[in-house]
C-alpha cells in the first residue's frame, strides 16, 4: 500500500511539473485512503489538462523552476492565467462555480460604457437607487458626474453608485442584467450568471476561468482601467461637497504594484456566500502580464496574500524572454 501511494505521488508530481493541472484534484485523486480503492489514472488527468491548453503553445511563457507546484491559497478556487498566450500557470478548484460579489461590478461598469454615455454629463441620485449592504458614499439628492459615480463604484464597492449607472442606462433592471449575461455569453464565460447589477445576490455565480476571461475583456477599456487602479478618489458634488473614498482593493498600497511590479486593474469582491474574492491583472517590467482571480478566501487579508502569493510565485517561476 506505501509503495503503491509512493508511486501515485511520483506520477503526480511529474504531472505537475509539465502541465499546469488542478491542485486540489490531483492532491485528491494521488492521497486518497479511502478503502474502497481508487486509480490514479495518468492519461485520463493529461487529456482532462492538455484539453485547456491554448492552441499559441509558441507565445506561452517558459517554466523555469520546475519544480515549483505553486503556493498554498486559503481560496476555495484560484487560477493564474497567462495574459498573453491565455496559458494557465497554475489552477485550483477551477470548475467550481461560486458566488462573486461585486467583482460583478465590472461586468455592470462595461455593460454601461458599452452604450458610449458622456461620461462628464452631470446626474442626480435618487430613493430609487439604494441599495443596502455597503457603504454609502455618495448622498442622495447630490448630483455628480457619471465617472464620479463609476468611482463610487468601482473604487468604493458602492451599491448605490452602481445601481444609478443602471438605471440612467434607460434599460429595466430586468434588461440590464439580461445585457450582461449576453456580454458575459460573447465573452466566452459559458459558467457564469448574472442576477442583479451590484453583486448583492449570491446567485451572481461563476467560475475562477470566467472571471480571469472578463478581467481580460473588460479592462481593455481605458476609463474601467484608469478607475480601478485608483487606491483613492476625491469627488465633489454639484453643490460643492467633496468626498474621499478610499479603494477595497488594499493591494494597490504595497509592493506588488510598485517597480518592477504593477497592478494594471482590479476589483474585489464579497458575500457571506462568496467569501472573499478577488480578480487582478499584474504586469511585471521584465516579464509578461498574468491575470490572478481567487474565490471564496477565508478572510479579507487572505485574499490578498493569495491574490500576491500567486502574482510573484508566477513571475518568479516562469520566464517571457523568448516570447
């Protein structure tokens, strides 16, 4: 029996060192000890690995630590994908779908843009637009511009802010977010749903792949990325007043996004349901670009030491020079 789990460990980790399987799976399928007997079955794992592997083998980043099976994450679910070849570096849980929170903020914020609105034009938020559970940043009554109100939202996680983008996009609520589940079909998200505009309902549920794909999309457009990367925001009103809101995202205030590190775009995310999430794109000056998400984390600081364990494991471990 030692020998025979010996060797399943062996197969494992030669598995690992050449293709970028699923921790928890194959972490599952070589230690098992249960009596009724399971296989550890080497092709069957390949082709369930091979099958995700992007078709531009010749633009992904090499492996230079090859021994390296990647970190220890907190997070129920965890990818690091290759911005560039779509290459996955390194995956856990990946086909578990979760709730998300309000990273589904950034589906909201592309889907709004989508409509090309001036951005500058002054608006008003109104009774209509609370919504509870986050704080409320902006004042009902006050008006202020639409890119204000989308750095309520995107910098501050604020529920309201977001809703008024909604609404001032003339569609129902019920189209809105029928709009987003057809972007998030376009984008190739096959394991997502969208079931309101804040991520205030658990069942805004998708899958660490999914999410890494509309990173990838949705920070493409140049105000969403611009606003993310902001680690605070001073808006004032029409009337005058000012408000400070400062970012969810407590990765912009360290070293991961200082030289020769850089946070290109993020958005977090909680629920009870969800846990804490996170979605981020790095950028490293001598090396690529990598798109780190991370589901269900069990705290706040988790997810940001998962979301920074696994953008420098990435640089640290794979090498973009031939590319």
């Amino acid at each position: 029996m030692i020998v025979k789990l010996f060797t399943q460990l062996v197969l494992a980790t030669t598995l690992f060192q050449f293709f970028p399987a699923d921790v928890a799976e194959l972490e599952t399928r070589a230690t098992s000890t249960q009596t009724q007997e399971r296989r550890f079955d080497l092709l069957a794992t390949y082709d369930r690995v091979n099958a995700r592997l992007p078709i531009s083998r010749d633009m992904a980043p090499t492996k230079i630590n090859v021994n390296s099976l990647g970190v220890v994450t907190q997070a129920r679910s965890a990818i690091v994908v290759d911005r560039r070849s779509k290459e996955v570096l390194f995956e856990k849980n990946i086909f578990e779908p979760r709730a998300i929170g309000s990273i589904t903020k950034l589906m909201t914020a592309h889907v709004f843009l989508s409509e090309n609105p001036e951005i500058d034009s002054e608006v008003s938020i109104i009774s209509q637009d609370i919504r509870l559970g986050a704080t409320l940043h902006l004042p009902v009554g006050e008006s202020f511009t639409i890119r204000q109100l989308l750095e309520a939202s995107l910098v501050g996680s604020d529920n309201t802010a977001t809703a008024a983008l909604a609404r001032l996009s003339g569609l129902s609520d019920g189209d809105f977010v029928a709009r987003m589940n057809e972007t998030a079909s376009e984008m190739g998200m096959q394991n997502t749903t969208f079931d309101d505009t804040t991520g205030l309902s658990s069942k805004n549920r998708s899958v660490v792949m999914d999410i890494a794909l509309m990173l990838d999309s949705v920070l493409e457009n140049e105000i969403i990325r611009e606003i993310t990367r902001k680690p605070i925001v001073s808006i004032t009103s029409g009337s005058g007043n000012t408000y400070t809101i400062k970012s969810t995202d407590e990765l912009l205030a360290t070293f991961v996004n200082q030289d020769p590190y850089s946070i290109i775009g993020a958005k977090t995310g909680f629920l009870p349901e969800a846990g804490y999430c996170l979605g981020t794109i790095f950028s490293h000056e001598d090396e690529g670009e990598v798109i780190v998400v991370v589901l269900g984390s069990e705290s706040k600081e988790g997810r940001f030491q998962d979301v920074k364990s696994l953008a420098v494991w990435a640089f640290e471990t794979f090498n973009w020079d031939s590319i």
